[in-house]
C-alpha cells in the first residue's frame, strides 16, 4: 500500500497556466487538493485611487489596463456610467460604432480563452488557430483606434474616432470568415474525446452555488441560468438586435466551453446585424460640456462583458473629478468560487478548473 | 441644466467663459431654426411621432431601426428641400419686417444669419464633402445669398441699413466659414475646430457690421456687399470688444431663458420603480417593525434603482430579509463595496432578485471611529472578497466574516489608502 502524507505546494505567481500573477497556495495529500488558498494582489495598480485625482476622460486609459483581454468593454462601462448619470442621449452611428468593437472584442477575446485553454490542458494547435483570427480581429480594431490592446476609445458621449473608409465592410466580411473558421475549431476540438475527458463533470457547481457566489457571464450562464444583462437590461442599443443567449446546464468545465463557443456565433449574429443597420452618416460624437461633471449623486451600472458583469460605481460630489469610483470586475468576483471547486480533485484538473472560470488577473487584482 | 452649466463655468476664465456664452447663444438660435424648418419640413410626421414611440414594442422598435437608417437618406433629401424653401422664404421678410421694431429686426436678422452659417456647417461636417449632393447644396445656397442680398438691397432704408450691413457681413462670415469647413475635415477634431473657427469668425463679423454700420449709414446702402474681406479683419479688430460684451449679454439672457425653460421640467414624474420600492418598505416594516429603515429613495441618477438605507444595527437583519423573505427573494449579490463620505463610511450592496427580475441598493452608513458593521458573507458567499477588498483599502470591519484580512495590500501595509484622510507611509522619510 501507498503511504501519503500532506504537503504544500505553491504555484505562481509566476505561472503560465495563470495567464498573469496568481499565487494559489495548495495542500496536497499525495495528488488529491485538501485546500486551496488563492493569493492575489500582485497586480494592484490602486485604478480607484488614482481616479479620484483624474478627469472622467482621463479615467478611460485606465479602465483598458484592468480587462485588457476586452478593453472595449471596460471603456464602455464608465462611459455609461457618466452618461447614465448625466442623461445624455448617444449619437446613432456612436452607439453602433461602439457596439461593433464591444463584440469585436468579446469574440477575441473568447479566441484568447479558446486557445489558452486548450494549450493549458495539454493541445497545442487551436491555440495558433485561434490567434490567427484574434490578430484579424485586433487589426480591425487596431485601424479604428491605432491601438492593438489598449484602446481608449471611446469617450463620454460617443467614441474618439470615426470608422475609416471600408472599415465597416472589413467587419462584414469577416463575419462569414469567423463563421468557418468556427466550424474548423469544433471539428478540431469539440467532439475530441481526450478533451471531453477532460472537462467533461469536472469543476461542478450548481445553480444555487452560482449565484451564492456572485459568478457570472459564461460561469453563470452553465449552470441554466439564462441571464445576460445585453437581454435582461439593455443597454447602448442591443435590443435592436435579434440574439440569443447560449444556456448549458451541467455546470461543468465542458458546459463553460461550450456556452463561450456559442457566444461567439452570437456576437457574430449581432455584428452582421449591426453591420448590416450601420448609419450611412452622422456624427459620432454627442455635444457633451468640454469638462465633464456629472451631477451630485451616485450611479452603478452594470453590462456584459465577456467575463460578465462588468459594473461601476460613481459617486460624483459635481467635480471634474469622481469623488469615489469603484469597478465592479468579474474575474474578482468569479475566481472566489476556485477553493471551494479545489477541494478534492486531483491536481492534474487545477488547471482546467482555473482556466474554465476564464480570468484576467488585470482585472482580479484591479 | 442651467445649474450645471453655472457650476461648469466657474473653472473657466473669463475670456473661456464668453467664448462658451457665445456658443451657447448660437446653439439656440441653430435649435430655433432647425425647429422652425422641422415644422415646415414634416408638421404631420412631427406631431405623430411622440405617442407613437410611446406605443411601440421591442419588435417594432428593431424594425424601426432597421427603417430609420434607410430613412436618413430620405430626410437628408428633405432637409435640402427645407433649405431651399427657406431660401426662397428669406425674401418675404421684407414685406413683415417694417411691423417690428428695429430691435427686433436686428435680431432676427442676426439669429436667422447665424443659424443658416451653423446649419451649412453642420450639414457639411455630416456630409463630409462626399455626398455629391454637396454641389446643388453650395447653388441654392448661392441662390440664397443672392435673395437674401436683394432683400437687404430692398430694405436699405436708412433705418434698414444697420440690419442689412449685419446680414450682409454674418453672410460673408459665412462664406469664410464655408471655406475652413469646405477643406475635406478628416476627424471629428477638424471639424470642432472649424466650427470653432466660425462661430468666432460669426460673432467677430456681426460687431464689425455694428461698427461699420455706422460708416455706412453715411457711406451710402450698396456698399455692405461690396466689402471686401481684408477690411473685416481691422472692423474685427476694432469690434472684437464689442463683439465680447454682446456674447457676455446674450449669453446671460439665454441662460434666464434656459432657466424659466428647466424649471417646469425639473417637476419629473414619479419613476416607475416607485410602486416597487413602496413594495419592499411595506413588505420590510410588515415583518421587522416601523423604525428599521434610515431612509428609502429612488436612485434616479442610477437607473431608477429602489435603494434602501438601512441603520447600521438592523443592517444585518434587513440584508438577511432581503434574501431570505419569500416576496423578495433577493438571491444575488452584484457589487458590494465601501466609500469614505468623510463624515462616515458607507457600504453600498446592489442586490439582484433572479426571481422577481428586480434589483435594489442596500447601503449602510457606518461611524468613522469604529468603523465596523456586520459581515454579510454568511447571506451570500459573493461578499466575501468584498468585503476583504472594503476592509483593506478603507479599513472597514466586518464582524462575522470568515477571514478577514488584506487582500490587494501585503498584509505588513500601513493605513487605508482609499480613505480620503490617508498619508502613505514610508519608513524612510
């Protein structure tokens, strides 16, 4: 008989399996998780500190450091933020403009997590397939806004610059391209039984645990919660849009890959649609006061980023200057549920259980 | 809107402020005219619009929006027509016009200049110099100009004179603007400049024609349109002054204006999470008694959430009503964090109900000296970093929660950094 004893193991913060600088301090008896402790905070940048010395366009390169796997996202929500509080109505072509980067970037980045997790659990080829159409992705946004990963796009009121010629139809193209390409990867990946043994009954959570532990986006929407706030609580224009909201029920590893996949033909049904109603002209830019203050009071917002719920919080004291600002960031909220997952697997499925939540430590560590 | 606006002003300096004044001044003479030439352009479609809009469902929403892109074209086409309409229609002032005083004639005359040289503007920077249609819009235009001049030709009445200069010299302005915006502006900042440039170059022209009018009177009434563009610069010069204090003083009339116009609007009505939020007080003081809450608003800056303020010893009691009470039901913690208000600390939750769809703020105000309120990660495990977050930035304890220690900070940091009193600490200095 085999004799097994407890030990620590420590892995990070510097791990390639944690896509940044996680630290999770494990006990192990022989292969077996007895507890996990994550440790994070390596990436502390101290953003809502330093916001309550900026100006509210000033906050925006920020937000673009935080998720910087889907900054279109983070730009949007404090954008929203302020117009919601200082009721400001959005230009037309803004709205679709900002839209289109939004599930530009939430396919890209679904890309990143597609090929990352594969490589992670062991094949290396998606990960160069997915990249390859991640970098279309990232040049058209890149023509848009002269920046590959931090954009600083858009601006309260509408976004800083307009499509360039033939830009919207770069987007139309690529949309049948996706499409194959997506098709190509589920021939590779999806019905691939070393991957389904994988993932598939590992990292179970249930319903009740789901929203006990405050996940959401892809985490949530596996557990049969049908939830997005782009449906639930529309915002910029999406209800224009006919979309629906991929829902798995398993819980598992295997249900969180199959429900980002969907995603990402979803947001191509949204692109073509957008593409398709895209304004012929307009301007991109609402008449905003040249120094923005948000009148006395507070806000929170939230929308869907591609981790899910992405919120922010201003309390404006009418300064140029947020008197408080806090994110509410996903990947923060979503990893509290990985030592609970930990406890009793094998060690060998940490790492697919950590990658199936899908975190930006950008993002974690705020 | 006018207390914004005021407020906004102070960080400027004057000459900041004047140059705003004016622009504002034009903005609603621009908005005036675009009415007027909405009403004439579609008074049917106009009066429809609001209630229909009011009617519409989600489905018809998507299909309006799908028609309203192809529609633009079609209103562009329309606008151009309005225009030339109104070309037309700038002769016919002359016959209503000697029934006003001058005072106002003057006005008029210099609102209804200004708004044509901001529409142009406006219709150029849209079109971007690619539609070409930009050519028969530059014609009647032209034509325009041409009527608007024999109009003021007509009018040369001495008492006329002034007016006419103004119309003639706002035209010439115009023509300057059109050829700064004329430039194929590639971005938006271009475009802001170039207006920019014309608004000033507007206003600048009108003091000038105030100042030469005078000359004029003497001088003899063709003499406005033969001016040439060089001599503006100098009556500019001399003007500018002028020009300023007349911004200064439209402005302040615009904003009593906009004041008396914000005023009615100020009286909202009650939102419609109003009944929702009665719901819950009914609901809480049914169950935990009359003297729980500290105070219940709609949160109309956030989207109209029902928020809840609850006193900090029923803090607990009420977070576990929420989600534990079977009408309410609130299972979901969607952000919770805390804020240093100086005199207190708050902690602001936004809960979520997946089964009634409903959301609500629960916020707890907290004494600054002790600093400590109840932990609610027993009621939703989501808290619990949160709560880690609030404790090690503000330095808010929260009894009963599992671990309460730094998480973003390593654990030997000294203070809170977002409190607003905090000094950072460094051994060294």
């Amino acid at each position: 008989m085999i004799r097994t004893e407890e030990m620590l193991l420590n892995v990070g913060p510097q791990h390639p399996s944690t896509h940044g600088v996680f630290r999770i301090v494990l006990k192990i008896d022989g292969e077996t998780i007895i507890e996990a402790t994550p440790v994070i905070g390596y990436l502390h940048r101290g953003t809502e500190k330093l916001a309550e010395n900026l100006q509210y366009t000033q906050i925006i390169p920020y937000t673009d450091r935080m998720d910087y796997l889907a900054a279109m996202t983070n730009n949007y929500v404090i954008c929203h933020a302020v117009e919601t509080m200082m009721s400001l109505e959005i230009p037309e072509r803004a709205e679709y403009l900002r839209v289109i980067v939004m599930e530009l970037g939430r396919i890209a980045s679904h890309l990143v997590w597609f090929g990352t997790y594969l490589l992670d659990i062991g094949a290396m080829s998606p990960f160069l397939y997915a990249f390859r159409e991640r970098e279309a992705i990232i040049n058209m946004l890149n023509e848009i806004c002269g920046a590959r990963l931090t954009f600083n796009y858009m601006r309260v009121g509408g976004v800083k610059w307009d499509a360039p010629d033939g830009w919207i139809e770069k987007v139309r193209d690529f949309v049948p391209y996706m499409r194959e390409e997506l098709a190509g990867y589920h021939d590779l990946v999806t019905g691939n039984e070393i991957f389904l043994n994988r993932v598939k009954g590992i990292g179970f959570y249930t319903k009740e645990e789901a929203l006990n532990y405050s996940l959401s986006g892809a985490n949530l929407r596996c557990t049969g919660t049908n939830w997005d706030l782009r449906k639930d609580e529309p915002y910029s224009i999406y209800e224009r849009f006919d979309f629906d909201i991929p829902v798995f029920h398993t819980g598992d590893a295997w249900a969180r890959y199959q429900c980002r996949m969907q995603e990402i033909e979803e947001s191509l049904k949204i692109l073509e649609q957008a593409v398709e109603q895209f304004p012929a002209e307009g301007p991109v830019m609402a008449k905003v006061p040249r120094i923005i203050k948000p009148p006395k009071g507070e806000a929170f917002v939230r929308i869907e980023s591609p981790r899910g719920e992405i919120g922010c919080y201003i309390a404006s004291e009418g300064k140029k200057e947020p008197y408080r600002l806090k994110f509410r960031r996903p990947s923060f909220y979503n990893l509290q549920i990985l030592p609970k997952l930990l406890v009793g697997e094998n060690i060998s499925n940490l790492i697919t259980i950590l990658g199936g939540i899908d975190i930006v430590l950008g993002e974690v560590d705020g | 809107m006018t207390d914004k606006q005021n407020e906004s002003n102070e960080g400027l300096s004057i000459e900041e402020q004047k140059k705003k004044a004016a622009a504002e001044a034009k903005a609603k003479a621009l908005e005036l005219a675009k009415q007027r030439q909405a009403e004439k352009a579609k008074p049917v479609e106009s009066a429809e619009q609001p209630t229909a809009e009011l009617e519409l469902t989600k489905e018809e929403l998507k299909k309006k929006a799908a028609a309203e892109a192809k529609a633009k074209a079609l209103e562009l086409a329309k606008q151009r027509q309005a225009e030339k309409a109104k070309a037309a229609e700038t002769a016919e002032p002359t016959t209503t016009e000697p029934e006003l005083t001058k005072e106002e004639q003057k006005k008029k005359a210099a609102a209804e200049a200004k708004a044509k040289a901001l529409e142009l503007a406006k219709q150029r920077q849209a079109e971007k110099a690619a539609e070409p249609s930009d050519t028969t819009d530059e014609t009647s235009d032209d034509l325009a100009k041409q009527k608007a001049l024999a109009a003021a030709k007509a009018k040369a009445a001495a008492a006329a004179k002034a007016k006419a200069a103004a119309a003639a010299k706002a035209k010439l302005a115009r023509e300057a603007g059109g050829d700064t915006s004329a430039q194929p502006a590639s971005d938006d900042e271009k475009a802001k400049a170039a207006a920019k440039a014309k608004a000033a170059a507007a206003a600048k022209a009108k003091a000038a024609a105030a100042a030469k009018a005078k000359a004029l009177r003497e001088a003899g009434g063709d003499a406005p349109s033969e001016t040439p563009a060089g001599d503006d610069e100098k009556a500019k010069a001399i003007a500018a002054a002028k020009a300023k204090a007349a911004a200064a003083a439209k402005a302040r009339a615009a904003a009593n204006a906009k004041g008396a116009a914000a005023e009615p609007a100020a009286e909202e009505k009650p939102s419609p999470n109003q009944p929702i939020l009665d719901t819950y007080i009914k609901v809480i003081k049914e169950h935990l008694g009359e003297d729980v809450l500290e105070d219940s608003y709609i949160n109309r800056l956030s989207k109209d959430v029902p928020t809840l303020v609850a006193k900090p010893d029923t803090y607990y009691k009420i977070a576990e009503f929420l989600k534990h009470n079977d009408q309410l039901r609130f299972d979901y913690l969607s952000e919770m964090h805390g804020t240093d208000f100086e005199t207190h600390f708050e902690v602001y939750n936004h809960l979520y109900s997946y089964v009634n769809r409903q959301s609500v703020a629960l916020k707890v105000k907290i004494d600054r000296t002790s600093a400590t309120t109840h932990s609610i990660t027993p009621l939703w495990e989501g808290a619990n970093w949160p709560e880690r977050e609030t404790f090690d930035l503000l330095g808010i304890h929260f009894e009963g929660h599992p671990n309460l220690s730094r998480i973003m900070l390593p654990d030997d940091w000294v203070g809170h950094p977002l409190r607003k009193d905090y000094e950072p600490h460094d051994v060294e200095v």
